[in-house]
C-alpha cells in the first residue's frame, strides 16, 4: 500500500502539534510526535541540561520510524517535530510543511511556554533565520517543501492551507517570510539577535 508520509516541522512553539493533530484527525491519519516518541521508547542519548531538551539518537529514531510506517494501517501518517526532517528518511517524506511564525508574536508564546534566557534567544534566532526551512531544502526540493506563515491564524485556518495544497488547490511555496528583514525594518533586530 502507498503511504503519505507529511512531516510537520518549525521552530519550537510555532504550534506544530495542535496542527498535525487536527491535520491528522481530518486525513484519519497515524499520528507520530518525535518527542514523544523518543521519550517513550528511550531513543535518546542523553540530556542538554544547559538548554533542557533531549539528544535524540538520530539513527535508532530513522530506524523505529521506517518501522512504524511500513507496519502502519493508515495510508497517511503525520510526523511532528522539529527535528522531522532528520529523523524521517528522506525516500519515505511525502510533503514538509515548515510553520513559521512572526518572531513578536512567537517570542510571546516561547515566554508563556516558560521558555527564557539563553534557551528563549536560541530559538527565536533559529526562526529569524530560516533554521528549519534551510534544513527541509537541504534534503527535499521544493514542492516537497512548503512554508506556512502560521502568524495569527488559528489551527483550523492553517490546517485549511495544508488541506488545500494537499488536493491541489493551493500551491506549495518557498520565500513566504522574511522576518529578518522585517525585525530590521521595525528596528527590532538587534533585541532579538542576542545571542
């Protein structure tokens, strides 16, 4: 059976999960959160106690995945994380869909997250500068690769937009956001380029 594997990837708290799970819920697709996954099965080396997150063992992460995919009953499966691209082999992606989000907004929601100091900057800088799209495009060509401005619109709305470039209807597209530029513009870079 010919299964669609659709990475779901971005910088912490973008909203990832809450999308590949109504995304999954509407394609009854199988549902895969990495950090679950990893935490769940112990597919990890260790700890990073300076910025308080998992290392994954990347190759026993591709191996347990390549396994849940052919062994999966659903011809769709949803794989969340923003390490998705590492940890699914590229041969078995289907789609990457990269959330962005604008750093002003997204900096609201990493504080809420109790996300701070050097582990706050980090991320914020790793969306300002494409981190996670320059990584998709490292593996996959665009058209694989689509980028979703996520900045205030609700899970529903961007679900709508992945829906609609999954049926043809909307296009799969590169270069939507420019947050550098934009942090520039507002005079705001040199706040949030800290590190």
């Amino acid at each position: 059976m010919y299964k669609r594997v659709i990475l779901v990837t971005g910088t912490p708290c973008v909203g990832k999960t809450s999308i590949a799970r109504l995304l999954a819920s509407k394609l009854d697709a199988f549902y895969v959160n990495l950090t679950e996954l990893a935490l769940h099965e112990n597919l990890v080396l260790g700890r990073d106690e300076e910025r308080g997150s998992i290392i994954v063992d990347e190759d026993r992460m591709r191996r347990r995945i390549c396994e849940i995919i052919e062994n999966c009953d659903k011809k769709v499966i949803i794989v969340d994380g923003h390490y998705a691209v590492s940890g699914v082999p590229k041969e078995l992606t289907t789609y990457v869909f990269v959330l962005r989000r604008d750093p002003v907004e997204l900096r609201k929601f990493m504080e809420q997250c109790g996300f701070s100091g050097r582990k706050l900057w980090e991320n914020l800088a790793s969306e300002i500068l494409d981190v996670c799209l320059v990584d998709a495009l490292n593996v996959h060509r665009e058209g694989i690769v689509c980028e979703l401005d996520v900045s205030g619109k609700s899970v529903e709305e961007i679900v709508g937009e992945i829906l609609g470039i999954l049926n043809g209807s909307k296009k799969c597209r590169v270069g939507v956001v420019d947050w550098l530029g934009k942090l520039e513009s507002e005079g705001l870079l040199g706040e949030f380029l800290r590190i």
